[in-house]
C-alpha cells in the first residue's frame, strides 16, 4: 500500500499559520461552491449534552482537487474549567482518484481555527466597506484573536473593541492583541458600547440566545455572525436579519437548518423559502454585493466542508514543498 504522511499540530502551526495565501485559498473555496459541481452533504452532528459537547463531520468534493477532507471536530466547552481548550480535532486527506489516505492531519482544531478566521476575512474583503479601520469582536477565545488577525489582512484595522461575558478574559484577549497586532484594543463594557461606533463586527461565541440587536447597528456597518453553526446557537436577533440591506450565507442550504437564518425562519421574519445569495457567488460575481456605503451587511458563515478540503489540501502541499510530516506504511 502506498504511505500516507502523518503530520502533527507542531508540523501543521508552523507550516499552516495565518496569512494571505490561507485566506486566498478560502476565497477560493468558497467561488467552487458557487461555480462548481461540489460534492458537499450535510453536517454529520453527535450531541454529548452532559458535558456540554458537540462533535461535527465535515466534507467535500471539489472538482479539479486531487484530494478531498473528511474533518471531526470536537468541541466540549466546558474544558476551559479543567486547562483544555475547548476545540480538538483531526483531517484525513483521502484521494479522490483513489480513495487511499494521503494524510493524517493531527491539527486538534488549528486548520478549523485558521480557516474559520480566514472566512471571516473573506467576508469582510467582499462586504465591508473598503476603509473600515474599527472592528468589534464579540468573544474572547481563540476564534476572537484569529478573526481581529484575520481582519487586518484585508482591511486598515487601527482600532478594534472587544466585549465577552467574561471580562477578565477580555482585558486578557484585548492585552495580547495589542501587543501582537500593535493597533489600539479596548475592552467595551457592554456589547452594545462594543457595535457603537464599530464598521465591522464580528461575532465568534458559542451563545444560544441573541447578543447582538437590530437597533444597535448603523449605516455602512458589516456584520458577520461566526457562532451559529448549530440548531441551538443563535447570536444575532432575528430583526438582524430583516434590518440588514444585505444578508449573505456561505451555504443557504445549510443556514436555512443551522445558522442565524434559521432562527429568522422559526421566528416568523423570513420565509423558509427565501432566497439570499451566498458568498461564493458574491465573490464570483454572479451575486450582486455591498449595494451602497450606507447599506448594513450580514453574512451568516456556519463553516462548510469545502473549507475543510481547501486548508486541507493546502496543508499537505506545503508539508511537502517543506519536507515536513511523517511517513507511515499501512
């Protein structure tokens, strides 16, 4: 049998960080859901409601890659309380001509990480307004640090606001990124204080009822809503939604059962048959984008297998142009 490479997440953070080739690849992604004949079903879902976990499986063909990923990610959030991080996980990059594993990609969540920030710059590049200098950051976990990150890679971010439940874990999220990123952090008393004032603003919690209002958000505002990628989370009310100019999803399919749309569809603001675009097809130009500077945008990004076979694929190119993982004969 041939040999599969087994890369390890020290391989994969030290070849796989954060930049603009990872967000380019995910813009890609993203255009082939809209213009190709992806291969992408439903999200495969366990509930382990006790200990407050969850476990996704993702996956997607797409036509013209060698390759395709099937992801399981875990996230127990209450592993925080005992020094765990609260996402894990593992890629398996199979063939597609033939089926056999050509890489265990033991990332424990970092491709997750890496790409879902990516998509959070996707979005903004695509629906922002091209000069948004202030972003909010609703959370302070890993995804809130990756996201203000990821954000500069497209936008002229000076000045960013951090607003979480939890304000010790602010000032902590808000201390690092000033020091990493260089550009003026402030930790926002309320949620609220946190949107005021911001152009773009980014969602990135776990939350099962809504943090952000309709009434809080102002011409030329972008809102992207990162959390919702379950039945039960919901960080945007649904007037959100109704308010916005523009909603853009990364797959309607699946925010229809899954993302802030389908908390709209159960309240009764939105048909369950309404048609929005998605962001491929914004991307591609098959979808018309921001309609004016003054317009308020939303896009609901739930995290789509093709993002997963994309960093995937990625990953393994870069480990071996760099001579990295390895080798095991099956």
């Amino acid at each position: 049998m041939p040999r599969m490479t087994v890369l390890t997440e020290a391989d994969l953070r030290r070849i796989v960080p954060l930049d603009a080739d990872v967000v380019a690849c995910v813009e890609e992604a993203f255009v082939a859901l809209a213009t190709k004949a992806v291969a992408m079903p439903p999200i495969l879902r366990l509930d382990i409601p006790e200990h407050n976990g969850e476990v996704d499986v993702k996956t997607a063909y797409v036509p013209g890659l060698d390759g395709f990923a099937i992801k399981i990610s875990p996230g127990f959030f209450d592993n925080p309380k005992i020094g765990l991080p609260s996402v894990n996980g593992l890629m398996t990059l199979f063939s597609a001509r033939t089926g056999l594993v050509e890489a265990l990609l033991l990332d424990n969540g970092h491709l997750t990480d890496i790409r879902t920030a990516a998509a959070g710059a996707v979005a903004a590049k695509h629906l922002s307004l091209p000069d948004a200098s202030v972003a909010a950051i609703i959370g302070a976990g890993v995804q809130a640090r990756l996201q203000l990150e990821a954000l500069m890679l497209v936008r002229p971010i000076r000045e960013a606001r951090i607003w979480a439940r939890d304000r010790t874990k602010a000032e902590a999220a808000a201390a690092e990124l000033r020091n990493k990123l260089g550009i003026d952090v402030l930790v926002a008393a309320t949620a609220e204080a946190a949107v005021s004032g911001a152009e773009i603003v980014v969602t990135t919690t776990p939350a099962s009822s809504p943090l952000i209002s309709a009434e809080w958000l102002a011409p030329g505002q972008h809102v992207t809503a990162m959390g919702s990628d379950a039945e039960h989370k919901n960080e945007l009310d649904p007037g959100v939604i109704t308010h916005a100019d523009l909603y853009v999803a990364d797959s309607l399919a699946q925010v229809r059962r899954l993302g802030e749309l389908h908390h709209a569809i159960a309240a009764g603001r939105v048909a369950a048959d309404a048609a929005f675009p998605e962001l491929g097809a914004v991307i591609a130009g098959r979808a018309p984008g921001r309609p004016s500077p003054a317009a308020i945008t939303v896009c609901d990004l739930t995290g789509t297998g093709v993002q997963d076979t994309a960093i995937a694929t990625l990953a393994a190119a870069r480990a071996r142009a760099a001579g990295v993982g390895a080798p095991f004969e099956s």
